[in-house]
C-alpha cells in the first residue's frame, strides 16, 4: 500500500471537512446579496469565520479569507509596504534567511520596484538571529516598513521564537506579518495571547499572520490572512470592497465552511496529535541514523521542532535521487527545495543555514500527519537501505541540460 510522508506538501482532506464540503456546494447564494438566499450563504460564511478566528485566537473580523497561503503572504507584504514604504521614507523590509519562496519571491519582487530588503542571519538550526534583528531595527531606524519571519520552516521544521520577535518589532514600533502556514494545526495558535505577551498595539508588532486550509485538513484553495484591525494595509485586490476593503471578490462560502470543520478537529486535537508526532517523528529519526549511520538531521531538535518534521541529508548521494527511488517503492516525500522548470535546486533554506551546495542538493524533508501511522515509518525505513545504496552508488552527479534540443 502506498505510503504518503509529505505532509508538509498537503494533507489530505479530512473527511468531516469533505462532508462540510460537500453539503456547503449545494447552497446557492451570493453572501454579499441581500435576498434571503444571499443571507442564508453570508450566516453560513460568517459562522465559519467565528470558528476559524476561534482557532487562530483573534477575532472573526480580522480573518480575512484569501485562496491559499501564497495570496495572504503577497497580500500581508505587499500591503503593509505599500502602506508604509511606498512614499520612499521608509523602504526597508526586514526578513531571516531562508524563508518560505512566497516570501522570498515577494520580497524580490518589491525590491525591483524600490524596496530595500535586509536579509537576517539564521543559526546552524535556521534560527533567526534576534539580536542581529534588534540589532538592524535600531541602525535603520524608521526607514523599516515591516518586519517578517516564518513561524516554523516548511523545510527543516525549526520553531522560531515568535513572541520574541513581536516584542522586539512592537518595541520599535514596526509591523510584523507571520507567515504561520507550517505551523498551524501543528502548534497552538493564539495570536490575541501573542500580541499581549509582546505588548504588540495599534498597527505596531504583530499584526499579521498567514495561513493555510489545505495544510490541516481542509481543501486546496483556501486560506486566510489575520490582519489586526488597527493594520495600516494597501489591497491587492479592489472591486466590490469585501471584507473590510481589504480582499474584493465573491467569498468562497463552501471553502470557508470546509476550512472551519478541518480547523475545529485541528484546533480540539493539536496536543495529543503533536504527541503522537512527536513519537513517530522521534522513531523516524532514531531509525534513519542506524540505517545510515552518517545521515545527517537538519533543524533544531526536541520541542523547538515541528511534531512531524524529519529532515535529514544523505552524504555523498542527491535528494532528488533518493526521492525517485523511494517513489518507485511506494513511499512519496520530497527533497524540500525547489524546482525551476524541471531543474532541481539546492535547497535555499540549507544554503541560508550555512551548509555547502553539495549538502543541500543532499536532503530528503520526510512529513508526518493525521493519517500516518507507526506501520508509515516502519515501511520508510525498511525501503531506505536499498534506495540509500543505489542513490549513493550514482554519487552527486552534475546535470545541465544539453542545448539545442
């Protein structure tokens, strides 16, 4: 039976959000209509924001729902800059190494069009240097629009101190978006309990955060952008004025209901569920090191890791190599880096930790979630011996792709 360790990638729906689904595609109405259809789909809309705020510790007003993490990242960046920075007074955005690409390509982005973007140094676990953060807001002063950083990476599944990192833009007096997809329905969210901790206020320290559906159960297509109410933002989107001006468009009422039945289990389960990852993350680990003694573990370790992150790099063999020779035994997970047109890249995040391209084109990002059991982890690593061998005999080979064809 095939064997899915990607989690990170997507998760499959759960099936109480398939069901909500389902039943929500047969409401017709436009919930922004004022006849009685159109207010039975705004009730139905409105009920699943109260309960995804409710998971996100904020309030119902301030999830603003978007089609997915990619669109709340460019929506929180590009805004808050625009609110802030496009005047030229204050250009400069502040974010750590090694991001997420949705943040990473933004940022590029804004940068060929003026903004001035200081890249953070990580530690050898891919955690942001919060001194070098203190560090940069008090040498650039009020020249910085915004501060962003990732709550847990996607690849290596470091936690970052999150509720330090608000304190220390609230106390400069700077915005700071979260991009919290990879945490969410992994580690409890408060953000309300964050903002009080770090004495964030108005439109200074935390003020956004980034999430996504399909990450804890719920359909692809859908997610969500918290934006405190006191957040100076620009819309990306203008027609019709949705949801507070900020995202115009025809809400996706069935998505919404779906997202709020994946994020009521995740929310009810998110202790004992980051146990039981924990568990099979930890067996993972303990059996990838006796199966080849020099694999490495990336990312930092016990609770300041992801419950189901395993991240490890195969001296001496490709990422890519290994995946493919996994597939082919049934298992599926990723190298955790990119892909540009069918190209494999060596991962950003690997590289911003400080490792040479050789380590990180030799990394395998092994996801656990809802549906993995022990019998998972047992099939994984009873495959990677003879995958491990054969990806190593083809070595770390060099490919460019021959011209003229």
């Amino acid at each position: 039976m095939p064997v899915y360790l990607d989690h990170a990638a997507t998760t499959p729906m759960l099936p109480e959000a398939i069901e909500a689904y389902t039943e929500a595609l047969r409401v017709v109405g436009n919930p922004s209509s004022i006849h009685s259809h159109g207010q039975n789909a705004r009730r139905m809309l409105e009920e699943a924001r109260e309960d995804i705020a409710r998971s996100l510790g904020c309030e119902p007003i301030e999830v603003v729902l978007t089609s997915g993490g990619t669109e709340s990242v460019n929506a929180a960046l590009k805004g808050l800059y625009w609110a802030r920075g496009r005047s030229g007074e204050r250009p400069v955005i502040l974010a750590p190494g090694g991001e997420h690409h949705a943040t990473i390509d933004t940022l590029e982005w804004l940068e060929s069009r003026g903004a001035v973007i200081h890249w953070l140094p990580v530690d050898s676990n891919g955690e942001v240097d919060v001194a070098a953060l203190r560090s940069a807001l008090r040498e650039e002063g009020e020249r910085v629009a915004l501060v962003t950083t990732i709550w847990a990476n996607n690849e290596v599944g470091t936690i970052q101190p999150v509720s330090e990192i608000a304190a220390v833009a609230a106390d400069a007096e700077v915005p700071l978006h979260v991009d919290g997809v990879a945490a969410y329905g992994y580690l409890p969210v408060d953000i309300a309990a964050i903002r009080r901790e770090s004495g964030s206020r108005g439109p200074a320290g935390l003020v956004a955060l980034s999430v996504s559906a399909h990450k804890i159960g719920g359909p692809v297509g859908v997610g969500a952008l918290v934006l405190s109410r006191d957040a100076q933002m620009e819309p990306l989107l203008h027609g019709g004025g949705q949801q507070r001006q900020v995202r115009s468009g025809t809400q996706d009422v069935a998505g919404a209901v779906a997202f709020a039945a994946a994020a009521r289990i995740a929310t009810e389960r998110v202790h004992a569920e980051a146990r039981r990852l924990t568990r099979l993350r930890d067996r993972l680990i303990e059996g990838i090191r006796s199966t080849v003694p020099d694999a490495v573990v990336n990312g930092a370790m016990g609770a300041s890791r992801l419950p189901g992150n395993v991240h490890v790099t195969f001296p001496g063999c490709q990422g890519d190599s290994l995946l493919f020779l996994l597939d082919m035994a049934g298992i599926s997970v990723s190298t955790g880096a990119a892909c540009q047109a069918g190209v494999p890249e060596p991962s950003h995040v690997l590289l911003a930790m400080g490792r040479d391209e050789a380590t990180a084109r030799s990394a395998l990002r092994m996801t656990l979630g809802h549906s993995s059991t022990g019998a998972d982890v047992d099939a994984l690593l009873a495959a990677l011996p003879a995958a491990y061998e054969q990806a190593a005999r083809a070595g770390l080979s060099e490919r460019s792709p021959a011209l003229g064809r």
